[in-house]
C-alpha cells in the first residue's frame, strides 16, 4: 500500500491508527495546500475546512470528513473508496 494521505494535524489519532495499518500519512500543511502533493486522500476534522480551499477541482485526492468518525471507520472508508 503506498497510498499518500493529507491529515489535518489535529487527527493525530487517526492518522497513527493509518500509519499502523500502512499508509503514508503526512501532516497536512495549509501554507503548500493539500492538493499540491497528490494526495490520494485528505482527511479534515470538520466541513468547514473545504470551504477553506483544501478541496478544489484540480484534485482527484478525495475528501474524508472525520468528525464523529473512529480511526477505524476513517480506515474503513479509505479502503472502500481508495481500492
């Protein structure tokens, strides 16, 4: 699995729960924009953070919204919509 992640720093249960199971997650970084690394995914906290810009058109990464989520079912909906 060699599938690149973009979480948002303060998931940072999520994102160790993904790296155990073998992704490549990174710290998202709002200055570089997310969609600018080719991201397979990107992982925010909450909707309004797609407003703020990380998603856009250009991107093929796709969005997850972790709120009210467990690190298993952020896990679980990167394997059914990534493979």
């Amino acid at each position: 699995m060699n599938q690149k992640i973009a979480i948002e720093p303060n998931l940072t249960p999520i994102k160790d729960y993904l790296t155990k199971k073998g992704y490549n997650v990174e710290n998202m970084d709002y200055g570089q924009g997310a969609t600018k690394n080719n991201f397979d995914a990107i992982i925010v906290a909450g909707v309004e953070t797609n407003i703020m810009g990380i998603q856009d058109t250009s991107s093929k990464a796709i969005v997850i919204n972790a709120d009210g989520m467990t690190e298993e079912q952020v896990y679980q909906e990167l394997q059914s919509r990534l493979h």
